[in-house]
C-alpha cells in the first residue's frame, strides 16, 4: 500500500500517518544480528514431495535392478579391484555389476552427515536431512557482457570477480566454479588457477574439478599452502572435488574415476556427480532418468565406500532435461524443476547428503524469462530439502554462459526462494488474536504501527535489495531506476570497493614463485 492510499484511508479526525514508510525503512535497514535473520543457510525444507512413497521405493527397485543385471563398463583396474573385492562381480563382457546385498552393506556405513567447510567457520554447512543450501556450480565458457548484450569467452579474471562478489551474497551459501576460465590454455595452470582464484576471492566452501589425475598432487599442494599445511587441510578441508564419475548411460569415466580415488586419498569431499540428459544420455521418462541417476550415483557411494568407508560425499544425482523437439538442453523447463525435487526426495530414501541443478535459465540475458525459470526450479528444490542446490544463480542459455549481474539478482531471487522453505510458523504467540484485539478494539484500524508489525518486520519478512517495490510515482521520482542497471553498479561497487585480501600477501607472493597464477593480485 502506498502512502497516497493510506492517507487517503486514513479516518477523519486522526492525523494521516507522516514519515512512517522512512521511519520502517530505516529500522530494517540496520544490520541484523546472526540470531534474527529470517532466512539463512541451513533452513529445513521436505514440505514438497512429487513422489508418493510407493513412487520412491519403485525408483529405488529399479535403480538396484539396473546395477545389478545392466552394470557400468569402463572402469579403471583400480576400481575394479576396489569393486570386485566388495562383492561386485566383473562379467566376461568387462561391465561391473553391483548385487543388491553389496549396495544395502555399503549404504550403511556410508556418511549420512557431511560437513562442508568453509576457511570462515561462519560459512560452514552442515549436511543431513533437508537442509537447503544453495550456490553457484557450471562450467560455463561464455560471460554475458550485459553491458553489450554479448557473449564473450570466460576468463580467469572474471572467475575470481565471480568469487569476490560471491563473498559478499548473504544468500549464496558456496561457490562452485561457474565457469571455465578460457584463457588458459594448459588444462594443469587451469586447474591450479581455477582453485587459487576461487579461494582468493571467497572464504566460503569451495568446490571445482581436477582435469587429470597427474594433476591432483600439484592441486593439493597449493590448498596445504592456502591452508598452512597439510595438517590443517585435512583438519578443515574447505575444497570439495566435483567429479564427473560416470558417463551416461551406465559408463565410468576412467580419468575421472582415478582423480577421485586420489582425491579421497587426500581427504577432500567428493560430489558424486551424474549428469545425465533426459532424451539424450538419460531416458526422456523423467521416472526413469531419476532411476538411471540414482543407479550411477549409488555405484559412486559404492566405490568410495570401498575405499574409505564414511568418506564425505555428496550423492549427486543432476539429471538434465532435453527440449525433445531439438535434442537441445532445456534447463530453465518445469520438467527440469521435478527431476531435481524427485532426486531430492530420492536422497531423503537414502539418507544421504545431496545435490542437484536448479536455478538454470534458458534466456541469453537476466530478463523476465530467466526470472520464471530460475524462480520455479529454486524454489521446488528448496521446498524438497535438496541439501546442495547447484548452479542457482548466474546460469543462463543453458549452462553455456554466466553473468555477474544475474549472479547479483539471484541472490535476491534466493531470498525469496529462502522465506518460501521457511514456511508459516503456527505458534501460540504466532496465532494469538491478542493483535488483533488491539487494533480492533478501540486501536487505530490498522497494523502498520503495531508492536507485533514491528517486531515481525525483521524477524519473519525478507527485503530485496536489488529489487524495485516502489509505487509508480515513487519510481518515476528517482529517475526511473532499471532493474538491471542496478546489479550492474552493485556489480561495479562490490569489485572496485577497497578490501583487505582474502590471501596474505606473504603467501600469494609465496603461492605465485611456485606457481603460474594468471590474474593480478586481488
């Protein structure tokens, strides 16, 4: 309501309301205290549920079926020995198969809480049950330059501005490398550039890949460095490995297959990472592409397990969907939102840490669609109590590019998307017509100025900040602001404000004789 109708409204004889929109502005405008927020990292969800309990278990039949009598081809000797000596059996046509009783032994002893660390214990995230979670994640090769409406190839400098903005995102909880850094030609200086310019720009979780196994050692020497030493990595270890395991349909990933068991030797999570296309990779029945992800995922919490029993993973079936008219990835359709809810219910069965993609938008630019698209999935995947929601923000023609502005506005979007995993909470105090008697009884007629309306402004309401809620006339009085051009000076203030730098100076100096590090000292 604006204050135009509010005075008009406001009955004869009582003085219209005058600066009480400032005087509520500023009050909730003050920071607020860890213990008030209404919406942070963590917050349950599991109110919304695609599958009937029948549905899940039917899933979960198949998924056994399909390890047991279909089986995964291409494993590496050392993970057919791992395998085979847990009671997988290698048929003559080289394809692992998993009996049902190895999957239900293994899910016994596999994690069921993880904790993710960040090298701010503030930004650690507990894993189990339905907590929600969410963060970036993508291998992006293009930057929307919004500024020009173009595409251009990423660079190692922009992951590390995507970094440094991420750390200043209340409700952009980790920061998986969105992009590939396009710059770099060696796959080994990527990969080492791509850690050092997360961390050098976030203290919040980290999480990135390894392109090759030879190239493992190099990348944990640095995170010791990062860290102070080996010691305190394996203490705190505030990098997560997401790896691609498995090439679907039913296939390990050799490479990547190695690069996992030495990272698991190094004692760093690992994202047990399925990403399947429905139609194309996946089969287009969105029951059954939960199924083939489901079995890949689990022949991953076997395989670990066989390693080092309760080592942190995350169970992360990330099915995709394909527009079946092109065969073209659709990550901004309703169909990719429930195969992500269902995943998420299908790690619930299991009691396992989970993750999975929402957030993807289709359109080329952060307009109306990229808003409906990534609304819709966010928010079916945090209603789920999906634990990692990946890619949910910043993600636009389909993974193939990422933009800071949208990054900027998703943590808005995010906002919204907490307050609805929130809920309603009914309480005596929450119910209690005691207000309302007030108000009604010989009070003013309204609740603008209540003393619940104020304690309520900042306990259980969230505010954009990028976000316009003007009325019209007050918009028009302060130049017609645009929405995006708003995340483009937040983008501009977050990345020339002055700061002191994540990595000491010591150290980057020390970081930067050992290593080729591409972009300038932050």
């Amino acid at each position: 309501m604006t204050d135009a109708i509010a005075n008009a409204e406001a009955p004869k004889g009582r003085a219209a309301r005058s600066g009480g929109r400032s005087a509520r502005h500023a009050v909730r405008a003050a920071p607020l205290t860890d213990d008030i927020k209404p919406i942070r990292a963590g917050m349950e969800g599991g109110t919304y549920k695609p599958l009937s309990d029948k549905d899940v278990l039917r899933i979960h039949e198949a998924a056994l079926e399909a390890m047991e009598v279909i089986g995964f081809a291409d494993a590496p000797q050392s993970g057919v020995d791992l395998l085979v000596k847990a009671g997988c059996i290698l048929g003559d046509d080289n394809r692992v198969r998993f009996p049902r009783k190895v999957v239900e032994d293994m899910l016994k002893i596999a994690a069921k809480e993880v904790t993710l660390y960040g090298r701010d214990p503030k930004h650690d995230m507990h894993l189990a049950g339905k907590k929600v979670h969410y963060g970036t994640a993508g291998a992006a090769v293009y930057l929307v330059d919004q500024e020009n409406k173009n595409y251009r190839e990423c660079t190692v400098q922009d992951l590390f501005d995507a970094s440094r903005i991420t750390e200043e995102l209340d409700n952009v909880h980790f920061f998986q490398r969105p992009m590939v850094c396009r710059d770099i030609v060696d796959n080994y200086e990527m990969d080492l550039n791509t850690i050092y310019a997360s961390c050098a720009g976030t203290k919040k979780h980290v999480g990135t890949s390894i392109f090759d196994p030879d190239y493992v050692d190099g990348c944990m020497d640095l995170l010791h460095m990062i860290a102070g030493g080996e010691e305190q990595w394996r203490a705190r270890p505030f990098v997560s490995n997401s790896n691609c395991f498995v090439v679907p349909p039913m296939k390990f990933a050799t490479e990547s297959c190695k690069v996992m068991e030495k990272c698991v030797d190094y004692g760093m999570p690992i994202l047990l990472l399925s990403a399947g296309q429905a139609g194309a990779t996946a089969p287009a029945s969105i029951a059954l592409a939960i199924v083939e992800a489901v079995a890949e995922c689990l022949a991953g919490m076997v395989y670990v397990n066989a390693m080092k029993p309760g080592h942190p993973c995350i169970f992360g079936t990330w099915p995709f969907v394909s527009d079946l008219r092109s065969g073209a990835m659709s990550g901004g359709s309703g169909e990719q939102a429930l195969l992500t809810a269902g995943c998420a219910q299908m790690h619930h069965f299991y009691g396992l840490p989970g993750g999975a993609a929402a957030g993807i938008a289709d359109a080329k630019l952060p307009d109306m669609q990229a808003g409906w698209e990534q609304m819709c999935s966010n928010v079916m995947a945090g209603l789920s109590g999906l634990n990692m929601v990946y890619e949910s923000v910043g993600m636009h023609a389909s993974l193939l590019g990422f933009s800071l502005e949208s990054l900027i506005l998703g943590d808005d979007l995010l906002g919204q998307a907490l307050r609805c995993v929130r809920g309603i909470e009914v309480t005596d105090e929450s119910i209690s017509i005691d207000a309302m008697k007030k108000v009604c009884m010989g009070g003013p007629g309204h609740y603008l100025g209540s003393e619940q309306t104020l304690h309520l402004m900042q306990r259980d309401y969230v505010y954009p900040r990028i976000a316009d809620r003007l009325s019209p006339k007050e918009w028009a009085e302060v130049g017609k602001p645009d929405l995006v051009q708003n995340a483009i000076k937040r983008k501009n203030e977050i990345l020339n404000a002055p700061r002191k730098p994540i990595i000491d100076p010591m150290l980057d100096k020390q970081i930067r004789e050992k290593f080729n590090i591409h972009f300038p000292r932050g």
